[in-house]
C-alpha cells in the first residue's frame, strides 16, 4: 500500500529514506504468484525480478520448460517460493521454481482434464464437508451446501485473497492506530459488519467495505482469486459471529 506524505506548503522536511532491501530479504519476499495466459507481460515483467533476485543469492531457479522454446500458449505461468521448515525461523524460502501451468480452459478441454477437475473438485468438496462436521459443539449450521457455500469456505481457496494481501493490510491498519490488529481479527471483522461494530464501534462500516476493496485490487493486480472477498462484500450485512459468554471461575483448574 502506498502511504501518502505530508506536502503542506512551505515544508521543507525530506520524507524519511527507506532502507534498501538485501538480497537474502528480497528472496524471502517472494510470493507465489499465478499469471494466465492472457497476462504473459505482466508474468515476464515479475519473473525478471525475482531471476535478479535469484542471481544476487547464487540460486539457479527451477524451470519445468525450456526458456530457449516457444513458451506453451495454453500455459500460464506460476512463480513459486520453494520453502524449508526451519526451527526457530518458520518457512524459509531457499529457492524458487518458475512452471508452465495449463489454464483451465486447456485442461477441461480434454476428457482427462475434465476428469482430473472433476475428483479434485469432489474431494476438496467432501474435505470441507467432513471438517464442518467436526467442528466443537455441534455447530453444523457451518456445514457448506450451496455452490456459493463450498465455493467461499473458509477451508477452501475462497480465502486465497485475504490470504495473499491479509498481512500487509494488518501492518498498515496498526500504523492508522489500530494496535491491537491481527489477521485472525481482521477476518472476522471484514466478513461480518456487526462484529466489527462490536469491536470498533466508532469505525463507520464503509471503512471496511473501503478496506475489502482495496484488498481486492491489491490481489487482482496479482492474479489472486478474490470471490472470498467479493463475498463478504455482498454477504457481510447480514453476517453475524457467535460471541458466546466465557465462565473463567475455574480457570486454575485449566492450568
């Protein structure tokens, strides 16, 4: 997100410099990123950054298509941090792979692409139906049934969006003063307008819709599926989250 500076006329304070990245930081700032084939400028434009990036940490980069051929017109092309679990650390990424991914209109437009959706999709769709039903007391109200349903479950990709952009928006929703954001808070707040007045009763709800939009272009600009975020914008009026009371008269024998 970009900050606006103060320009009041007659200053002559000079806006703070940034400090530059290093390499080791640039290479952990890498996102994966899907471009369509109809996006390849953009695709090339972000894969010549991070090949920079990659040479500055001495990392040869991993292809799964020859960059001397014709690159696949019904490809579109996947950016994807190659990360090890490191303790004390979190995930670190220590390489990078560029791949030529089919879109999906090649795909399903082969009988064993069709296929091959077909079981992803019907697997996905019974994991989020199992994992409903085992939700803490009996909640089954949550359990997916329409397509919307298991399209924008919180434990499918409708979430990708807020997913991709959620940490960014957090530190900046801290610097307006919201100190004591989080990305788990910030979901509940966006998909529900009557929690977030609970939270922030002062905040006007167009403030978050603001929010959710500005979400969403920041993640369209990287090829983000955003119908989680599209859906709270629709749905979150209507939207409430179940804030039970909390007996806590025998919380030592918890401890």
């Amino acid at each position: 997100m970009n900050e606006q500076t103060d320009n009041t006329a007659g200053s002559n304070q000079e806006a703070p410099a940034t400090k530059a990245k290093t390499p080791a930081e640039q290479l952990q700032a890498v996102s994966r990123k899907y471009f369509n084939a109809s996006a390849m400028e953009s695709a090339q434009e972000s894969m010549s950054v991070v090949l920079e990036i990659c040479a500055a940490n001495n990392i040869d980069p991993v292809l799964n298509f020859n960059p001397d051929e014709e690159f696949p017109e019904t490809h579109g092309l996947a950016i994807i941090p190659l990360t090890e679990r490191v303790e004390g650390f979190g995930n670190v990424t220590k390489g990078v792979a560029f791949a030529a991914i089919p879109d999906f209109e090649a795909v399903i437009a082969k009988p064993e692409g069709q296929a091959f959706v077909r079981k992803q999709m019907l697997d996905c769709m019974v994991r989020q139906v199992s994992s409903s039903c085992k939700q803490k007391e009996g909640q089954l109200t949550s359990i997916p049934l329409s397509v919307l349903d298991f399209c924008t479950s919180s434990r499918s990709s409708g979430l990708a969006g807020f997913n991709h952009v959620a940490t960014l928006f957090v530190k900046a929703l801290k610097k307006k003063g919201l100190k004591l954001m989080s990305k788990a808070l910030l979901r509940q707040i966006l998909a529900s307008a009557s929690f977030a007045e609970q939270q922030y009763p002062r905040l006007p709800q167009a403030n978050w819709v603001a929010v959710l939009n500005s979400m969403i272009s920041h993640a369209e600009k990287d090829s983000i599926d955003v119908s989680g975020l599209r859906h709270w914008v629709s749905s979150r009026d209507t939207e409430t989250i179940d804030m039970k009371d909390v007996d806590l008269t025998d919380i030592d024998s918890l401890v």
